[in-house]
C-alpha cells in the first residue's frame, strides 16, 4: 500500500511556501475502522468527503504551525452531520471521526451536512503538551458563511478565511477526499520580515505590515492562482512529483526532504483492547454477565476511531478470573 507523505517546499526567492500532504494509509484505516463498527456502519459517501478534507488539511495546519500539541479542527453542525472531528499531533499522528443523525442525500454539500440554518460553526483548537496549571487551550472559531451571510461551500474556503483573519496571512488551500485517499495543497505567503520580526513591541507593526500586504503581493498571487487551477481528481489521483510540475513548471521549488512513514502522517487512537478490558472489569461482573445473557457478547466502540471490540462470554470470563486461577496456556511446542 501507498504510505501517507507530507511534502514541503519554498518557492526561491519568493515570499511564498507551499505543502501538499496525501493520505492514503492513515486516511484507509480511519474509513476501516468505521466501516467494520457494527452499530455505525461506513460512513456516506458526502461524510467521508467531508471528513477527509478536515483530515487532510488538519495535517496542513499542524505542519504549517511551530506548536508543541494538538491541533484539533471541528465542525459543530447544525444539520445531520453534528460533529465531524479531525486531530493531529506534532509527530503528524492523527484521528478523525463524524457523527451522523438522520438521513443524507448521496450529492449533500457543506450547507445540507452541517449549516442547514447557517449556524454551524468551524473550531481550529490548538491544545498544549504540557499546560501550564489554569492553562486554556487556544480555540479560534469561524461561521460557515461569508462576510454577507452567503453559506459557503467548500471547507477550503471557510480554511482559507480563518487563516487570514487569525494569522494575517494570505492562504490558498485546495481539498479532495474520497475513499482511498485524501489529499490537500496549501499555498502561503511567508510573514513580512525585517526590524519587526522581533518580540514585544514591535510586533504590533509586524501585523500591521502583514495587514498591508493582504492581497497585494503579485509573486503570492500567480503561484495562487496556479494553486487554485489544480483539480480535485488530480489531486486524488495524481503523485506529487507530478502535481509539483504540472502547477509549478516555471517556479523554482526549494524542497524538503518528503516526511513519510513514523515521520509522515500516520493514523494513531489511543484506544485499545486491553483498556477495553479494563473498563468491563470496572464494570463488575454481575453488569458484565448481565449484558451477556442479554447480546451474547460485551461490545464496546470507540467513540474516536470507531473501533469496536467485542468480548464474548469466555473472553469476559477470563476478566474476571484471578491471574492465579487462569487456565495455563497450551503448551508451545519447541
Ligand atoms: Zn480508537
């Protein structure tokens, strides 16, 4: 199978950087994970869209950003997607879920899924390793709607508006998602340099410098709307190497080396079997047997990745035996 890769690049030069991030393994097992919980089943096909593209761009941000935490990005819907969520760590491990109430026609855009009545909302959460005591995480929200009220329709756009309001910073960000893949491009001007970048007071004239550029800077704007050419079926389907040329051919491209693999983006939950096992323990044993007269097997998902675990009556009977009173394993032959 394609691993998940990240790559970086700065346009020589230029004020201008660039990253694409496709996810293919990580994005698969996120899909599988969920497909395979029997109390959920896969999610439609407008759902898993939406939630790759949150996927995808949640790695753009947390690669784009020197932070030590998660970058968490939600949307809080008011349609039948209700919430839809998508983590990411520093070491670009990352997670993602939806939930879904009620029915969804198989073409729903942005607006039916999750801003029905314009009120749902977009949250870019970053929340430190190590807080300091009374420490809040950092959360930035943004409306599903344009400056007039129009409902936009694409996460690209509502992205690329939290980006300029919170970082002053023009931003272009192109999104695909579908079963097999999802993938992102993003397009940056780098912040103005010079006496001000520097702590303490003068960063209030780094912004302002940063607000003057808005929009104007012409090298920014070509590699733009370049960026903005790129399809969604190229982006699921073509390699990288590919996409840089075809979009960039008359740029100079200063790359990094692609992160892939434990170093790439990778799918990462913290749940598992044994703190599943823990939890029925917690239980106790009459609620554990109670729940298998009832099903005939304890099952747990994870609410997360969508994981679902299942004890049947010998496996919870073995929770409850004392290690001392374990049958012994069959004996290895040699
Ligand atoms: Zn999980």
């Amino acid at each position: 199978m394609v691993v998940s890769e990240l790559h970086k690049f700065l346009f020589d030069g230029l004020p201008v950087r660039g990253m694409i991030v496709r996810l293919t393994d990580a994005w698969q097992e996120i899909l599988a994970r969920r497909a395979s919980n029997t109390s959920t089943g896969a999610y439609p096909a407008p759902v898993a869209e939406l939630l790759g593209e949150m996927t995808a761009a949640a790695t753009l941000m947390q690669a784009n950003i020197k932070f030590n935490g998660a970058l968490i990005l939600q949307i809080f819907g008011d349609g039948p997607v209700k919430v839809a969520v998508a983590e990411v760590k520093p070491d670009l491990s990352l997670r993602a879920t939806a939930k879904v109430v009620g029915e969804l026609s198989p073409d729903a855009h942005l607006p039916e899924m999750v801003n029905v009545t314009n009120k749902g909302r977009c949250a870019i959460t970053l929340d430190p390793k190590d807080k300091l005591p009374g420490q809040q995480p950092y959360q930035g929200v943004v409306p599903l709607h344009g400056d007039r009220g129009e409902k936009l329709d694409r996460l690209s756009e509502v992205l690329q508006h939290y980006m300029l309001q919170s970082e002053q910073l023009d931003t272009t960000l192109v999104l695909a998602a579908d079963d097999k893949v999802a993938a992102g491009l993003l397009i940056q001007r780098l912040p103005v340099k010079g006496d001000a970048n520097l702590e303490g007071t003068a960063a209030g004239d780094r912004d302002q410098a940063n607000e003057d550029q808005i929009g104007r800077n012409e090298d920014y704007n070509r590699i733009s709307i370049l960026a903005s050419s790129l399809t969604r079926d190229e982006l699921l389907t073509l390699d990288v190497e590919t996409i840089l040329r075809r979009l960039f051919w008359e740029e100079k491209l200063l790359r990094f080396e692609p992160q892939a693999g434990m170093l790439g983006p990778h799918f990462a939950c913290t749940c598992g079997r044994e703190r599943v096992a823990q939890m029925i323990r917690g239980l106790g044993v009459e609620e554990a047997e109670g729940i298998l007269v009832e099903r005939g097997d304890v099952e747990v998902g994870c609410d997360f990745c969508g994981k679902q675990y299942r004890f049947d009556a010998v496996d919870v009977a073995q929770l409850f035996t004392a290690p001392g009173d374990q049958v012994p394993a069959s004996p290895v032959m040699q």
